[in-house]
C-alpha cells in the first residue's frame, strides 16, 4: 500500500511545522519525506506516519 504523505498532511491541515513538532523529527527530515528521499530512516518515518495512523510494515512480493 503506497500513501502520499502530502496529500495525507493537507487533508488534515498541518503544515511541516506542525508535523515536524507533533512527530518530533526535524522540519530538514518532514521535507525529505515529502520530496520522496529514498535514504529515510525508518524510525523517523514511522514517527511521522503514527500521526496519520500508518507504520512501515514488511510486506511480502511474489
């Protein structure tokens, strides 16, 4: 399942400010995510999407 943090982030009116604080990672980190950095660290991710009720999950490929 692929989401689209922005879309996520605009839908309940945070700006990356808001985001960065609620989540507690760097308002640098809100932005990377944003523009798709592939080199993410996943706990940081998973701080941001605990926000919008999502986590990183292992997901089995065929």
């Amino acid at each position: 399942m692929q989401i689209n943090l922005l879309s996520e982030v605009r839908t309940l009116w945070y700006n990356q400010i808001r985001v960065d604080r609620k989540a507690g990672v760097g308002l640098r980190f809100v932005r990377d995510l944003e523009q798709g950095k592939e080199t993410v660290r996943l706990d940081k991710v998973n701080q941001v999407l605990q926000l919008f009720g999502y986590q990183v999950g292992a997901v089995r490929t065929n």
